[in-house]
C-alpha cells in the first residue's frame, strides 16, 4: 500500500559508531535484596526493532541480552520486599520521611551521570530519536526534583493539628505496603519512575518488573539503586509473564502500578487472590479526540493535531487518535493535515530531523495496515502522498478522510502514525461517539465561538479527565492531575496526586479535654516526631 520505494537498508559499519552496536551487552547483574546479582540462567537476546541489510538478507542488530527469570527469581524478589517491608515495621517504612528523601535524590544524582548510556540504548531499543530519548530522561529528572519538592510540601501540611470542638487531630499519609511496578516500552524511563518514586517516597516497598521492550537501559542503574537504597527496598526482575505471575497469585502484593493496556491490567488484576486487599494504580489506553469546528484556526489546528497524533510515531496514550472535523471545515483542514504529514521524514532514530521511526512492537506495521485495509474497504480515503507499511517495523504517516463508525479505526487504539478524521455536522454527535467509547481520557477543542466552547467543555468534562482548548492532548507538566475514566486510568499519576496513590491517610487524634491531647502538644513542641514537628520537616 505504500506508494514510495523504500530507501535501501544501511549496513552495521553505516551505523554511527556511537551506537555501539559492534559491542552488544551482556547484563547479568540485576538486583534483589539489597545484592548485585549475577545470573547464571537462561538469557533473552534484545534486538532493535529497525532493519540492517545482513549477509543473508534484513535483519535487526542484537543490541544486548538480559536475564530471563523464572518464578523463583520473581519470588526472591518478592520476598525481598516483603521483608523491607516488615509488616509496616520495617527500616525504610519507619525511616523518618526526610531520610527516605535524601535516599531518593541521590538515587537521582546517581542517575543523572548515567544519561549518555541511558538515552543510547533507549534510542536502539524504542527506537525515540535522540532529542525525544534526551527530552525523556530529562524530564524524569526534573520529575525526581518535583516530587521531592511535593513531598515536602506535603509534610509541612500534614505536621499541623487539628482542632474541633472535642477532639484534637493530626492528619498525616502513610505507605501501603509493597508495590509491583510495571512501566511501559514507549516511556520505559519516565513512566516506570512515575510509579516508583512516589511509592518510595511514601515508604514503600516495591518490585520492578522491567519493561517487555526497553530493559537494557535500566542496567546502567542497577549501581545507583544498590547504593541509594536499604536492603530489599527495590528489587528489579527481567522476563516475561512466568517472572511476575506467581508475584500476584501469591497475594503478597498490596499495590499494583502498571502501565500498558486495559486487557493486561485485567489479567494481572484476576491473579491476585485477595483482590478487595489490592490498591491498583494504571495509566491504560485511551482514544483521544481532537473536534475541529468551523470557525476553527486552521494553521493552529493542523499544527497542534499533526504533533498530537504523530509524535513519537503516535506512540503514547495522550496522543491524538480520532479526529472529528466539522463539514464546513473538513476539506480544507485534511487536505492540509495531509500535506503537513507528507513532510514529515521518515528513517532511524540516528537521522537528523527524524519524525518518524520504525515502531518497537513486534507486529505493529502489519496491525495498523489491518486497520487501513478494514477503513478502506468500508469506503475510507487515503489523503497522503503515502501510507502503510514500509516494511514489518516502519509505518508510513497516513491521514485517513471519510472514516465511520463502521470502521475499526474509529473504535480501536491504532497506537501509531494513522491519522483517521471523521466529519460531523452537529457537536451532539461527536459527544455521542465519545460518550459510547470504552475510553474516556482528554479531549481537545478548537474554534473560535465561546459559546460553543464553553458548552463542548461543560459537557466534555463528563466524558473525559482533561478537555485542551486549541491545544494537543498532553500528559503534563507533571503538576497537574494526570487520570482518565472507564477503561483508559485506574487513579491518579502527577506529582501530587501520585504520592497520595500510594498511600493512605492516618489519624493521630485524642480528646480535645483529656491527657492525650496535651501529649501530642508536647510531642510537636518538644520534636519528638518528624510527623508532629513542622520545624523538622523539610530542613532535615
């Protein structure tokens, strides 16, 4: 279907020699009880997900291996945390917060000096370019910063008490135990330490179970873990669902973090025993709308959608996967979307300028040409000078025109560079689609009447978790609340929100009138708890 000759395969010596693909890695050590361990069992090849042109035809480079652990490796994991965590009686829950802080930032400053490996392997296996690899490890610095900053602040608030009329009260959040976290491959970094920290933070526990694609770039931190953190207080594990099942079904695992799909949280979730017992944090799929009206700005329109739906290869759940276009405006807007897609260029992660790049997922090309073939067969349009497969990873941008609800594209997550746009002539039947989704994330609105905006809003609102006003729908900055409804989110991933997630609130609380409350005045007066001492807090 595509309608361009693909360029011919560059060869391993073509590769730019900072790639380091004539050395590929052999990553043993993982960490489990506060020990850098060396595996002696079975190994998985890691390969790109580009195409090199090799003595006997195509082929990926091996970039590397890592270990694939078995349930009993899982279960030293486990058991790892479930020591640390002690039954809530453990070092790292009972640490003053102010310590488990200071553990965190230098776990960040560790990190920080391991940024060049970091981003050259998220490069080879994600296949991001390397201002979007760079733009990801440093946006997971700053989270780091933000976070610690939040806690404090949320310390400080905490520290104070409340009085009622009878009673005398301090409110103060406390950890729930030992988490599982599991990030995905297209923010492997970012997104597994969007969880991790917070639950850290809060004193957690945790497991790391490291992405399906993406893991060899967390083995540069196997150091940084072991030095920053107490035994057992973070434990990562490799492999595949034999690693982390007997985790679940052990019911050993009182917070589930996993970002990834609505289909796998389910799974996961079935195997825990004492499901009731189970807090779960997900960040899941999503089919973002963006509603282009009449009088819209077509220039702002086009540009906010074109980096909505095509950035990073539209690979994450934020991007823009539906696009309804008013009548009155839908010809000209999609014929420009499409000439703006046809300029994007097309290659390696290495190439400069690089837009789009080969997808990780091993069967993606072919599942977004499905999704062509069904469009087209149903009566869709192509509006780009190209589309479909390259080959069996690269997918050519391809902006749909005359898509229906007929279509699978319509209803599924394409999670990839095709761009369906549906035209409407009245807003109730955009709100109508959206409402009989499965997913229910962000929205985006462009257009120029009030009214009208502020109607779409209003009603959006109840819909999804985020409306955008002439904008794309995005996940940050990290301040703000990051949630979704139906099947796209369980629970809330920001930098306030999430450390909330994963704990709970605690009362300390007596007697206005009786020796207790002038216990607990002496106690924050005397500083003689971290958690009734506003003057310990933050300064430590």
């Amino acid at each position: 279907m595509n309608n361009t000759s693909p360029p011919p395969l560059p060869r391993l010596q073509d590769l730019p020699r900072e790639l380091g693909l004539a050395r590929p890695l052999d990553c043993r050590r993982f960490l489990i009880d506060g020990e850098l361990r060396q595996w002696r069992g079975p190994m998985q090849e890691v390969r790109a997900p580009f195409f090199i042109q090799g003595a006997n035809g195509p082929e990926q480079p091996l970039i590397g291996y890592c270990p694939a652990h078995d349930a009993a490796t899982g279960m030293q994991a486990l058991d790892a945390a479930v020591a640390a965590w002690d039954g809530g009686l453990g070092v790292w829950p009972c640490l003053p917060p102010h310590e488990r802080a200071a553990c965190v930032a230098e776990f960040a400053r560790r990190m920080a000096e391991k940024q060049t490996e970091i981003v050259r392997l998220m490069q080879l296996e994600i296949c991001k370019s390397k201002a979007e690899c760079e733009q990801e490890f440093l946006r997971t610095i700053d989270y780091f910063k933000d976070t610690i900053d939040a806690h404090e602040a949320m310390l400080r608030a905490s520290s104070g008490l409340v009085e009622t009329e009878r009673m005398l009260a301090q409110v103060r959040r406390s950890p729930l135990g030992v988490v599982l976290c599991m990030g995905p491959f297209n923010f492997p970094l970012n997104e597994t330490m969007a969880t991790l920290i917070p639950a850290l933070l809060m004193g957690n526990t945790a497991v790391v179970k490291l992405p399906r694609i993406g893991r060899l770039l967390f083995f540069p931190l196997m150091d940084c873990l072991h030095a920053a953190f107490p035994r057992g207080v973070v434990n990562m594990i490799c492999g595949e669902t034999e690693a982390v099942a007997p985790v679940m079904a052990s019911g050993k695992v009182d917070v589930l973090a996993f970002i990834g799909t609505s289909r796998a949280a389910e799974a996961m979730r079935a195997m825990h025993p004492r499901p009731v017992r189970l807090r779960c944090v997900f960040g899941l799929e999503a089919k973002n709308a963006a509603i282009i009206l009449n009088d819209a700005d077509v220039d702002l329109a086009v540009k906010q959608v074109m980096r909505g739906a095509f950035g990073f290869n539209g690979q994450r759940c934020t991007a823009l996967k539906l696009v309804f276009a008013q009548a009155g405006i839908a010809p000209e807007f999609t014929r420009r979307l499409a000439e703006a897609a046809d300029t994007l260029a097309v290659g390696m992660p290495w190439e400069p300028g690089v837009a789009i790049t080969p997808l990780p997922e091993p069967g993606k090309a072919q599942f977004l040409d499905d999704l062509l073939r069904d469009a087209l067969a149903r009566g869709a349009r192509v509006e780009t000078s190209r589309s479909g497969a390259r080959d069996a990873s690269l997918f050519e941008p391809t902006v749909l025109s005359g898509v229906t609800a007929e279509m699978r594209v319509f209803h599924e997550e394409q999670f990839g560079p095709l761009c369906p746009v549906v035209t409407f002539t009245d807003t109730d039947e955009v709100l109508r689609a959206i409402a009989a989704s499965d997913y229910g994330q962000q929205a985006s609105v462009f257009g120029a009447d009030l009214n009208v905006l502020g109607r779409l809003t209003d009603r959006l609102a109840n819909l999804v978790s985020r409306v955008n006003i002439g904008c794309k729908a995005q996940r940050g900055p990290d301040v703000l609340p990051f949630t979704a409804r139906k099947d796209s989110a369980v629970g809330t991933l920001s930098v306030n929100e999430a450390l909330s997630a994963f704990s709970i609130e605690t009362l300390v609380a007596a007697n206005m009138t009786s020796e207790g409350a002038r216990q607990m005045r002496r106690l924050r007066e005397g500083g003689l708890s971290v958690y009734l001492t506003p003057e310990r807090n933050g300064q430590d």
